[in-house]
C-alpha cells in the first residue's frame, strides 16, 4: 500500500479519493468532506459558498482528522471544528437581486423604500 506524505499535499487528497492509505504508522482512508453554505437575504439577493477539505478516517482508531493527522476525533462534526484543515478546494458565486427586486416593489407601491 502507497504511503502518504508527512505534510499535507492537495493533489495526493485528490488522487486517492476512496483508497486506503499509510500515514505515519496507521491506516487511513481518505476522503472528500463538502460544506456548502448561503449568506444573504432575499432582498438583497445570496452568496452560495461551497468548500472542499480533505478528511482522514483512521480505520483502526475509528477516528477522523481533517488536519492531516495532526489531530483525531470521533466524529465528524467535532473534526471540522480544528484548526488546520487542509482546504482542497473553494468556489463563491452570488445572486444579487437587489435591483431588480426593488423594482418590483416601486411598480407594486409607489411609496415603498427599502429600509436596511
């Protein structure tokens, strides 16, 4: 079985997906852990993020590490809140309808203004 590196390496997260490695004396299977998230409201419109990081399952310990083994959790949820995590990929895009909505609020009332 192929071994990873000590330091964290985005491109060996992304061509081991789903293979079981060896880090630093312990078998872990590595893998993808997506978090998409949306800020915003509808009268000024959304941002939608989406964020990538790699996460290690230690298959013996039955633990998780999203920071390259620097620490363990047991669960998932708790394993996302460490520091370190090694980010394999980002993307924003937004939907701003601000516009285009308060028009349609001045065609509907008139007197309408948009308060913050």
């Amino acid at each position: 079985m192929p071994a990873m590196s000590l330091s964290p390496k985005k491109e060996e997260y992304l061509e081991n997906v789903g293979k079981t490695m060896l880090l630093g004396g312990y078998w872990v299977e590595v893998s993808i852990h997506t978090i998409e998230g949306r800020q915003g409201s509808y009268e000024k419109g959304f941002k939608f993020t989406t964020n990538k990081y790699g996460m290690l399952y230690n298959t013996l310990r039955h633990e998780y590490s999203v920071n390259h083994g620097m620490s363990w959790h047991p669960d998932k949820k708790s394993a996302m809140k460490s520091k370190g995590k090694v980010k394999l990929e980002s993307s924003k895009r937004g939907e701003f309808a601000f516009d285009a909505i308060q028009k349609i609020n001045r065609d509907y009332d008139p007197s309408f203004k948009w308060r913050p």
